[in-house]
C-alpha cells in the first residue's frame, strides 16, 4: 500500500484501503499516518456517477480519492513475497497485477510490478 501511495500521481485529496474485499483494521490504517493525506477504509467511499464516467470520491466530503486493494500475498521464501492488488480512481483510471517484493533489512521492498489486464 504505501508503496502505490508513494507513487501515485494523478489528482486524490484522500486514498481508501481495501485488503482481501474487505476494510483494514484501525491499527492498520495507524501505519500510514504519515503520509499527507488522509488514508481511510474503503467503505468511507463511494462511486459517483457523472457526465463521464464514474469516480471515487471520500462520502462525507465529497473529496476525490482512489482505492487501493490488495488481494492475496504469495510466499515465495522467507524474503520474497508477491503481492497481488491495483487502484481504481476513475471509469478510465485502473490497474492490477502482482507487486514483487524483497525484504531488506527490516523492512519490504517492491523490486518489480507486473501490470495485468483489468476485464
């Protein structure tokens, strides 16, 4: 997650996480409060239809955001990991594939994303 938030770079005044179809824990979210944006729970969006399309936006404000999910973490060894998720902000704006992470010292790394055709 902080890895797709760290690199995101189209309009979002908030992002929104889903893990495995589902809201993370409070706990969870406490890891990114950090970063100047807030960071919710998916549920705290919704889709807005509009003229063009659709898009996400935060529901009690009505600020634009962007979901970002993860689905299934695959181990390969003690210190690789592949992470399947993707975004979705827009009608026109959304990707998946696999995140390949390494870990280094105490931390994960992403060293490569594998983009995937979103039906």
């Amino acid at each position: 997650m902080r890895y797709q938030i760290a690199n995101w770079d189209l309009r979002a005044d908030v992002y929104f996480v889903e893990i495995q179809s589902k809201d993370p824990t409070k706990e969870f979210l406490l890891r990114f409060a950090d970063i100047p944006r807030p960071v919710e729970k998916k549920s705290a969006s919704r889709i807005k239809k509009d003229i063009v399309g659709n898009h996400v936006e935060q529901k009690h404000t009505k600020k634009q955001g962007v979901v970002f999910d993860q689905e299934s973490i695959v181990r390969i060894s003690d210190f690789r990991v592949d992470v399947r998720g993707g975004y979705y902000c827009a009608s026109l704006c959304m990707a998946g594939g696999v995140y390949h992470l390494e870990r280094r010292k105490d931390h994960w790394v992403v060293t490569d994303f594998r983009a995937e055709i979103m039906a």
